[in-house]
C-alpha cells in the first residue's frame, strides 16, 4: 500500500484569492493538503464578489458577482470525506470562513 492509498491523519487547508482577467473579477481558491507529505489533495476555484474600492466599479462593469465560497469548500470537504477518519487533525489558518465550514 502506498501513501495515497492510506488513510489521511493531518490535513490542511488554506485559500488564496486571486483574479480572473481583471481585479474586478476576483476568484478564491481553497486548497487542501495533507500534513505530512504535503501533498495536495484537492481544491475548489470558487467566482466572489470585488471588495473594498473596486465593488461599486466591478458591479457596473460586470454585475453583481456571486460568492460561491462557502458552496465550493463544502463540496470540496464531502470530496474529502472518504479520505480521512475521524481523528484526522484538521488544520487551517486565521480564515474565518474555513472555521465555518
């Protein structure tokens, strides 16, 4: 049995926010990765809305811009499910979001 086919005991994730084509167009990326080895062992790309200064100009560019956050770190968490077990010490930073989640 190799390492990915084990159970995962340390897992962490963490989001990045970047863009789509424009700083109006903002994109959160959550990321989970295994403790240990720091594999990766998924992610979810998910659209938000623009924040601070840019939100009123984004809105009229582009419309109103879903956050699809919260939807996308849940189906990434099911995805994970099979893979780890309930002792799994699960990790994060400072994001108030993954603590929600």
């Amino acid at each position: 049995m190799d390492n990915a086919d084990e159970p995962i005991t340390e897992l962490q994730f963490d989001d990045l926010e970047t863009i789509e084509h424009s700083k109006c167009k903002p994109v959160s990326v959550t990321l989970a990765v295994e403790g240990k080895t720091r594999r990766f062992v998924g992610f979810r790309v998910a659209s938000m809305p623009a924040k601070g200064l840019l939100s009123k100009k984004a809105i009229q560019k582009y419309g109103y811009r879903k956050d699809e956050r919260s939807q996308k770190r849940k189906e990434l968490f099911k995805e994970l499910q099979p893979l780890i077990k309930p002792s799994t010490l699960i990790k994060s930073d400072s994001n108030q979001h993954l603590k929600k989640a």
